[in-house]
C-alpha cells in the first residue's frame, strides 16, 4: 500500500489495504477460533505395551467437538505404570459406542476401532488416522467419512503402499499405526448449506475465512485483479512459485488450467 509520510517525525500514515493474504499470515482477526475446542485427536503415545502385546481401553464417550466435522471418542486406558487412568482423544470411527473396548498394540485383533501397525494389517484393509511416522500418533485420513485403503506391503523395503482420500499413493514406513475402519461423520457435505446464516455458524468455530469478497471486486490497492471498469482480471490468472507475496492470487504455479474433459482417471486407473 502507498505510504504517506507526515510532519510528525517517525510517524507513517498508511492508507488502503494490504492484500488479504499478505494479512493472514500476520494473525490478529485472522486466527483460529480454540476456545471451545475438545483437544487433539491423537493416538497414544507408543509404549512397551503397543510394541510387543496390546493394551485394552474403553470407549467412555463420544463427544461432537466444534469446528470439527468428524465426531471425537473419548477412551480411557489403565496407566501401565502409575495407579490411574488415562484419557485419550481417538477420531470416533463409524460403528464405535460407548462400554466398546479397544484394542492397541502389535497384537491386537483386525476389529473396526483397534489400532494396529500397518504391518500387521492385510492388503485391502480400510485404515484411518494414520501416522507418517513412527509415533506422530496420527496425520492421514482424520476428516469426517474419510479413509485410506493399505495397497501393497514391500517386506524388503519395510514399507507399505497406501491410497489416500484424494486418491494419491503415498509411501509410509510399515511399522506406523493406524485405526481400523473409517472416520465417523461421513455424508456430511451432501446436506447443502441452503442460507448465509447456516455457513455463519459454520465458520464461525472454525475461523475468519467466511464470506470471501471475490478479487475481482476490490480495488486495485488490495488485490492484484482489482479496479478496472469491468470486473475483468486484465492478465492472466496464473503466476509463478517464486513471485512476491502479495503477488501470488490465483492458479499458483499451475502446470495445467481449464476444465478437466474426457473421463475423470481415478488413481486407479492410473496405475
């Protein structure tokens, strides 16, 4: 934005806007909203116990955490060294309720719910909240009605194939854990939205990215497709990985554009 500077020594006038995504990246209005949040949804923290047997644990609750589409279960375990109990956060897959024991550990049986390593789990088994690595307690396939399909192990490599929601493959280490089954809460965006008001309080447990004002409809100080006497970007809508930040609004480093013709390949397909 244009600076103006005034008598006053040190004193600097700003006037119009920086563009909005320069303005994120700052915080302030733009964080997320934490406080009426549940927790983390995280596997347990591996053990002696999940290494070389399995550990029982039971389903106490099953709570809705705001701005989080997927439901959260709330399992406690006995602590295998201190005379108490401890409560873990696990992504509620669908078939789960409270008084259900769970089962984690190398040992546990191939049950919706139980967590396993990926090494103990066939080929073709649906698998959710997995880790990328051993003892992140969980990174993949956590959103509501999502899961990912364990393709192909390779014994040699220690590794194992596994098919994404997306679609993608993506290699992981075989001895990560993942939950059984998949993440409660699916079919959730088939119901529309139908008002502003529904889309409000939707995004309004999550954070401040709701409404979106189009970049077209700004003025040429805060966005780089502004101002004109049409609204009409004026330049192609695609720009480069490296240009500067308040430069990069559109198809970021796009390698195709345009509507996708033909029959859509799956990642099956594909392979």
């Amino acid at each position: 934005p244009s600076t103006l500077v005034v008598h006053n020594p040190g004193e600097v006038v700003t006037m119009g806007k920086f563009v909005q995504c320069q303005r994120r990246g700052k915080g302030g209005i733009f964080k997320s909203h934490t406080r009426t949040r549940v927790g983390a949804v995280k596997l347990r923290a591996i053990d002696y116990a999940e290494k070389h047997g399995y550990i029982r644990g039971v389903v106490k609750d099953i709570i809705h955490d705001p701005g989080r589409g997927a439901p959260v279960a709330k399992v406690q375990f006995l602590n295998a060294y201190r005379y108490k109990r401890d409560t873990e956060l696990f992504v509620a897959t669908e078939g789960m309720y409270t008084g259900q024991f769970i089962y984690a550990g190398k040992k546990a049986a191939l049950t919706v719910g139980n967590i396993l390593p990926l090494n103990k789990v066939p080929e073709g088994t649906i698998v959710c909240n997995i880790e990328a690595k051993v003892g992140d307690r969980g990174a993949f396939a956590r959103g509501s009605g999502t899961f990912a399909v364990v393709v192909t192990h390779d014994e040699d490599k220690g590794t194992t194939r596994l098919r994404l929601p997306s679609g993608g493959k993506k290699t992981v280490p075989s001895g990560v854990r993942a939950q059984i089954g998949i993440v409660a809460g699916g079919g959730r965006t088939d119901k529309p939205l139908l008002k502003a008001g529904r889309a409000y309080h939707k995004y309004s447990v999550k954070r401040n990215c709701w409404p979106k004002v189009r970049g077209v409809a700004k003025n040429p100080v805060e966005h780089p497709f502004g101002g004109g006497n049409h609204q009409h970007i004026g330049h192609p809508s695609t720009v480069g990985q490296e240009r500067p930040a308040g430069r990069k609004c559109g198809l970021i480093g796009a390698r195709r554009t345009g509507r996708l013709r033909g029959v859509k390949k799956t990642a099956q397909d594909r392979d």
